[in-house]
C-alpha cells in the first residue's frame, strides 16, 4: 500500500531530527515545509496545474534587456526557435501557448527599438513598400491581359505489351 504525503513527510522529519537537535516548533515548521514540497512534486507528476505555471507573468516577461523564457524561467536578449525547440515549440506556437499576439517580438525591447531604428536608417520601410506596389501593379497587368485559349488534350495512346516468348528446350 503507497505512502500518503503527510507519513513521507514526518518519515523525513523524524529522520532529521534523529541527526540534529530541534525544537517542537522546528519540527512542525519543518513538517509543514517537507508536506508542501511532497505536494508541489506530486502535481508536477501528474502534470497538473502547478506544472504549467509560468515562472513569472507573460505580460512582465519581455522586459528592457532581457526576455524570460516562461519554459524554462531563463533570460535570453532574444528566444530564438533553436532555442524553443529544446521544449518541442516553434516561436508561433510559443506566442500562442502564453498569449502573446503572433507580431510581438520574442526579444529585449532595447534589442527590438536598436533594430526598428536601424531599419529606419536603411530605409527598408520605404524600400518593402515600393516592392508591395510593383507587386501589385503586376499582378494587375496580369489579370487585364486576356488569357490565350487552351488546346484541347489529346487521350494518351496505349502501350502495347510485348510478350515474353520463351524458347523450347531441346530434351
């Protein structure tokens, strides 16, 4: 028959307390502490709700310097996919798991306005935008020209098989 978590737990205190001197109110200190972690383990093992708690609030976890993998409870400037398929996770799915909306940037926010700024130097808004009218402007053209009439498909012709002829052997 398995043990309940209150006989693990005064085992564990009362083998403490055979090693080193303590008070009442040190054993029953220590008994509800050793309890709590027993319980803690015991909900991980199952997979209950302790076991997907976040180790800080995802909205607090994107922070000036750094972010929080809520995996793992790390600081990274940046999560990057190799590093969230260590958890099985690709960044979209990340993002979902935790509430995050699927544009936000899983790096520091000074890392993120160093590169805004950096595109912002270079153009590249300006750049991404003219190439979105091009675009645009061909797939237009291409659906103004009339498209030439297609040939009707002739049946394929059936193979004949050959067949195998064997020769007679003289006896």
């Amino acid at each position: 028959m398995a043990k309940t978590l209150t006989e693990m737990a005064a085992e564990i205190v009362a083998a403490q307390a055979s090693h080193a001197v303590m008070a009442s109110d040190d054993m029953v200190g220590a008994l509800k502490k050793t309890f709590e972690a027993l319980k803690n383990i015991k909900t991980i093992e199952e997979g209950g709700p302790e076991a997907e708690a976040p180790p800080v609030d995802p909205k607090k976890s994107i922070q000036r310097n750094y972010i929080i993998n809520l995996e793992d409870g790390k600081k990274y400037k940046q999560l990057t996919a190799r590093t969230l398929a260590k958890f099985g996770l690709t960044p979209a799915e990340y993002r979902k798991k935790w509430g995050f909306s699927p544009r936000q940037p899983l790096a520091a926010k000074s890392l993120s306005a160093k590169r805004r700024k950096t595109a912002k130097a270079l153009g590249l808004g300006e750049k991404l935008q003219l190439a979105r009218k091009a675009k645009a402007a061909a797939k237009a053209k291409a659906a103004a020209k009339p498209k030439p009439a297609k040939k009707a498909k002739a049946a394929p012709k059936k193979k004949k098989k050959k067949k195998a002829v064997r020769k007679k052997k003289k006896a």
